[in-house]
C-alpha cells in the first residue's frame, strides 16, 4: 500500500503530515500534492481533510494538486482538473504501471521505457485537461531530466520540469532552444509512433539537426580570427582569401537560419549565441578593417557600439521571464548592407562614386541603417525591462 491510500488508511499519519503542512504555509509558499492517486473521490477525500486541518488552524488551506502516476489518474485527468490546482505526472511509476514492467525487475528494462507512446499520449491527456482547466501540468521523473525528450515534452503541453538539481543547466539550456512549432509538430509525429525505438529515433534525427546547426555556428566563429589575420597581414593573395573565407561565413549564417526555420529547430547553442557569432565576425574583422585604414573608426565605432548595447539589452531580455523579442527586417537589413560593405573593404574593387571608394559609401550606408536598426532595437527590448526591474 503506498501513497494516498496508506495515509487514509492511516489517518493518524496523513494529520499529522497535514498539520506541518498547513502551519507552515502560513508564513510560506507551500503547496500539497497527493500521490497515488487513482479516482476523484480520492482527491476530494484529500481535499476535504486539508479543508478541515486548514479550518482548525485558522488558516486558508493551501493549494492541492495530484501527483499523475496511474493510468487511471491520467484516463480521469479531465475531472480531476476540475478541483485539483495542478498536475504532476511521475514518468516513473506511470511507465511502469501502464505498460506493467517493474522497474526494479532487471529483466524488464528495456520495457520500462518512458518514451512509449501509449505513455506518452497519457502525458498529453493530463496536459490537454490541465490547459482545458487552466492548471499547470509538470513531469518528473527520468524523461523530465533527459534534455534529448525536453521538446517533446514541451510540444505534448507540458509546463514545468522537475529535475534533480545536477540535471538543471542540461534541461534549461534545452528549453532555451525550443522552438514551440517544432515541439508541437515533434510531439505529433512520436504519438504517431507506434513503439518507444521508433519515438528515440524520431528524437535522435531531431537532436542530430541541432548538432549540424551548431557546427554551422561554430565554423562561423572559427573563420573570425583567420579572415581578421589576413587582414592583417594585407596582399593581394591574402585579401581574396580574406573575402572568400569572410564570404563563407556570411553564407552560414544564411544556411543556419533557413535550415532552423525549415526544420523548426536552433541550434543546439541557442538563437541567442546564433547571433552573438554574426556580431563576433562583424565586430572582429572590423576591427582589422579599422587597424589597416579600410575603414573608417567613426564608422567601426558606430557599428560596433550598436552591437555592444544590443548584445546588452538582450542579454536583460533573455533574464526576463517571458521576453521574447523576434528579429525585425530592419535587423536583417542591417546585417545584409553589414556582411556586404565588410566583404567589399576587403576586396577593395577600385571603383570611385563621387571621389569616394564603393566600399566607403556601403560602409556609411550601413552606419546609418545600423544605428537605425540600434533604435527600433531599444524600443522593442523598452518592455523587457519591466519585469526584471518588478523583481
């Protein structure tokens, strides 16, 4: 006997547990959560008793939700929403329940595997009740910590992941990237599935797109350093493979973004960090550009300014809860006249507009519509501000 059941058939103990409880939350955030529970009569007999402790103490009765760990709890899930005040499935005891392998038998591992759809549709129930009843619904358990199923998760309408603390930074770095249309068509296709083998390679052919996104990411930070050490150095063999190489990191950031939207996935180092390599590779090889006279440091300073405070602001953005700030088309024009005016100072075609070098007019055009684009930015980031500082 386990759970709710040994509490009511032992009433001395569930009082006892309740009074802490309640006296508790009376100076703090406390909520209850019965486990094992199989029927709505439970949860109200649980209910009622929290009412009565509560009533004794003089104190309204904390929040009571229900631990999801038995099929029939997730089969019911649509009336137990309509009195609990959230959910939280326990993928371990729900696994093996539904698919009767325990998980203390040796020999029945590989079946006990959260991943199997018939599991994972019973998550999806207990979410959909839950957003139906405007209740949160969490998972914990073995799934919740593996950031490869964060997604899916996610796209199943899950809210809020309980992990152990050494599993955090894995599974906060997988929400991050979380690109919600891919979750939900993720989430899709593994209910679709028909065993837990096809769901892990529905995910591992997900986590492998990231993987090449990533690496997409990486070779536009690598090449940085090289085409700004070509600069350097000058010559005419050293500046066209300066501009070639510049021209290929340009184009990634093409290719990352298109594929991302095609796929509904970022990279595994974030949309966030995605960006921050385009700044690195204007930032850096303007530089250079400035060191050997090939472009203007008002120019470079104006440019590099922008990038600075942008970086900035959405680094207080991303610290927000909440705020979320897309790309505008002024941003992405921004960058294109950016991408454009650095790889003709490098290659330096010796064209006169006006008394000017082309690539002097393109750099002054893109100071101008950088800072422009520096503008729209503040204001569109003005309303992360408030919550950090409500905090």
């Amino acid at each position: 006997m386990r759970g709710f059941r040994l509490t009511s058939a032992r009433p001395e103990i569930l009082l006892a547990q309740l009074r802490a409880l309640v006296r508790v939350a009376a100076d703090h955030p406390v909520r209850i959560m019965f486990p094992m529970v199989a029927t709505l009569e439970e949860l109200q007999e649980g209910l009622a008793t929290v009412g009565e402790v509560a009533a004794k103490s003089g104190t309204a009765p904390p929040e009571v939700g229900v631990m999801i760990e038995i099929p029939a709890a997730a089969l019911a899930a649509p009336h137990l929403a309509r009195v609990a005040a959230f959910f939280s499935v326990g993928t371990n005891d729900l696994t093996q329940y539904t698919l009767a392998a325990d998980r203390g038998n040796e020999h029945l591992g590989d079946l006990a595997n959260a991943l199997h759809p018939s599991v994972l549709r019973l998550i999806a129930m207990t979410a959909e009740a839950g957003v139906a009843s405007g209740i949160p619904t969490a998972v914990c358990g073995e799934l919740a910590a593996d950031p490869a199923a964060t997604s899916l998760l996610l796209g199943l309408g899950v809210e809020e992941l309980s992990v152990s603390p050494p599993a955090i930074p894995a599974v906060k770095d997988a929400v991050r990237v979380v690109d919600m249309d891919g979750a939900n068509a993720l989430a899709a296709k593994a209910l679709a599935c028909a065993t837990a083998a096809e769901v892990r390679e529905l995910l591992s052919a997900d986590e492998r797109a990231g993987r090449f996104l990533e690496g997409v990411t990486w070779l536009r930070v690598i090449l940085t350093p090289i085409v700004m050490a070509l600069v350097l150095h000058g010559g005419d063999r050293a500046d066209a493979t300066a501009a070639g190489l510049f021209a290929l990191a340009a184009i990634t950031d093409f290719v990352d973004g298109r594929l991302a939207r095609r796929w509904k996935r970022t990279s595994q180092l974030g949309a966030f960090l995605d960006t921050t390599a385009d700044k690195v590779l204007v930032t850096g090889v303007l530089i250079a550009l400035v060191a050997v006279g090939r472009a203007s440091a008002w120019v470079g300073f104006v440019i590099i300014a922008r990038e600075i405070v942008v970086f900035g602001l959405k680094g207080v953005a991303s610290s927000a809860e909440g705020s979320i700030v897309n790309p505008s088309r002024l941003g992405k024009a921004k960058a294109n006249l950016q991408f454009l005016a650095i790889f003709v100072a490098i290659w330096r075609p010796d064209i006169l507009v006006g008394g000017r070098f082309v690539d002097e007019w393109l750099m002054w055009v893109a100071a101008i519509i950088t800072v422009w684009s520096g503008i729209d930015y503040v204001g569109r980031y003005a309303g992360a501000f408030t919550p950090v500082r409500e905090r």
